[in-house]
C-alpha cells in the first residue's frame, strides 16, 4: 500500500478540559481517496477532534490509527494541516515562508519554491509572491495558508474551517486542488458550517454535537437512512391526504404535499390520488444538510 493510499481511523477520541467533556468517544474513518466533511456547531469538538489526530492536544481517550497502526509523529508531519488559528507570518514575503515551510517539511529551496510558485498562479496570484502577507486580503490570505498546506505533497490532509473567507471562484480553485489529491489516494476531513458546500463535495459526513458523534457514514448510506419521504401534488388542495390510511403528512402547502408512507399504502394513495388529479409524486432524496439538522435538533 502506498502511504497516500491509506486510512485515518479515529477511535474512541476522548478530551476533557476540566469537568467538561469536549469530546467524547469519538469514532470515525477517512477512507484514502474521499473526502470526509466533519460539521457540528461551535462548541461540538471538531477543532478538538482534529487537533488530536495532529498530536497538537494531548489524548485522553482513543487511538489514531493510520494505515492499520497507531499514528506517529513521522505519520503526522506528512500531513497537510490547516489549523483554525492561521499561522503564517504577516510581515514576512509569501514566497519565502512558504519555501521556509517546504524546507521544514523536507523539500529543497528550489522544489518548495517551484510548487509553491504553481498553487499560487492556481489562486491567480503569481504576481504577489514576493508580496508581504499582511498586504493581501483576507480571502487571499486564507489562499497562501491552504497552498502551505499542499506544498509537501502530503498524505492526508487535516482542514480547519478551509473554505471560510474565500469568494466562489477561490472556493472552485481549492475543491480543483483538493479533487487532485483524492485522484492520489489522500484522504481529506474537513471542517466547516458551510452545508451546501459539504453537500456537493463530500463523499462521507460526521456530525458531531456535544462531543458526540450524532451520525457517521457515507453520503449516499446517510441519504437513504430512515423512511423513505415523497413529494405528492394533486388539484386543488392537498389538505385531503390527511386522511388517508398509512399516511403521514409532514407538510402541506396548498396542492403540494410532503409525506411518509406505511407498508402497504403506495398503491391505494396512488389511485385516489389519480382521482383527485395528480400532477407529481416522487421520492425526495435528503440533503446531508438535511440530516445535519435532524440529527442534531
């Protein structure tokens, strides 16, 4: 097995500040090659979480396993790692920290300073290298910092929060960057409050809320959970549908109807509805931001 093809397994992850139980028997897999979106509200121990796996707090609970075995500092500094408290020097020029980083990370000066020059023309700005970082915006602060966490080629990437501060078209160049390493095996988690950008990009979700892990698993397998609901439309009122057996309406908007059925109920509901002229019935396919507001009401 290449090192980019493996997986992080977290298991049992335990943290405590204090009383407070931050994080609390925390299980998950990131599969090489996927990417993993990682969601919960301030406060639900996602930063915790990913500070674990990098060895940045100490562990009071649980194991990082990577490729089958616990994780190690040499595992941890192949990683791309994108911390919520940005950490790059804004006095500094951008091309010489991030070869600096490079260095750190066991690249020559030459090969940090011609992958770092390529990301950077990627986010359109390869006429700001020798710029200080202070003097770029915040967006393309957040740019410089995601490229630093690209530069070494690494074998799983860690991100805190990546996608806050950019505008659409910085956000399309990040997911073009990181769908490169998932084509390499690396496997990818990733925080953020974005849902809909969760919903488009990730392969598999976890949802943390108070530490716990509320649900866990792959896009489509958390979709197709529970029963499955329909979205019906008849002429002129939809109201009717409250009444029927095996039935159980969600919502009703004037002919439109949102519901679950029983074992049994399709058909029957089916030819009255016909009588009362259906115009639409289909299942509706959940959003994972959809699940993440009913696993964690």
């Amino acid at each position: 097995m290449r090192q980019a093809d493996a997986r992080l397994e977290v298991r049992g992850l335990t943290r405590r500040f204090g009383e407070k139980v931050a994080v609390d028997d925390v299980s998950f897999t990131v599969e090489p090659g996927r990417m993993t979106g990682f969601v919960g509200a301030n406060g639900a121990g996602k930063t915790s979480t990913m500070r674990m796996i990098m060895g940045v707090l100490v562990i009071h609970g649980g194991d990082v396993l990577w490729d089958g075995r616990p994780i190690t500092a040499a595992d941890r500094s192949r990683f791309g790692y994108m911390p919520e408290e940005r950490g790059l020097y804004p006095k500094q020029g951008i091309l010489d920290q991030l070869c600096y980083l490079g260095q750190l990370r066991g690249m020559s000066r030459g090969d940090a300073a011609k992958e770092a020059t390529r990301l950077l023309e990627r986010f359109g700005l390869a006429d700001r290298v020798k710029d200080k970082l202070e003097s770029l915006s915040l967006g393309n602060q957040q740019r410089v910092q995601i490229t630093a966490s690209l530069l070494h080629g690494p074998s799983g990437l860690i991100l805190d929060e990546p996608f806050s501060g950019l505008d659409p078209v910085a956000v399309d160049s990040m997911v073009e960057l990181l769908r490169d390493r998932l084509r390499q095996g690396v496997p990818v988690l990733f925080s953020s409050h974005q849902l809909d950008l969760v919903d488009r990009l990730c392969d598999s979700l976890v949802v943390l809320s108070d530490g716990k892990v509320m649900a866990a698993g792959s896009a489509d397998d958390l979709r197709n959970a529970g029963p499955t609901r329909y979205r019906i439309v008849t002429s002129p009122d939809a109201g009717w549908l409250r009444d029927v057996p095996g039935v159980s309406v969600l919502d009703v908007d004037g002919p439109s109807a949102v519901l679950e059925l029983a074992d049994g109920a399709r058909e029957p509901l089916l030819k009255r509805a016909v009588e009362r002229g259906l115009t639409e019935f289909a299942p509706i396919t959940r959003s994972l931001s959809d699940i993440y507001r009913e696993v964690t009401r």
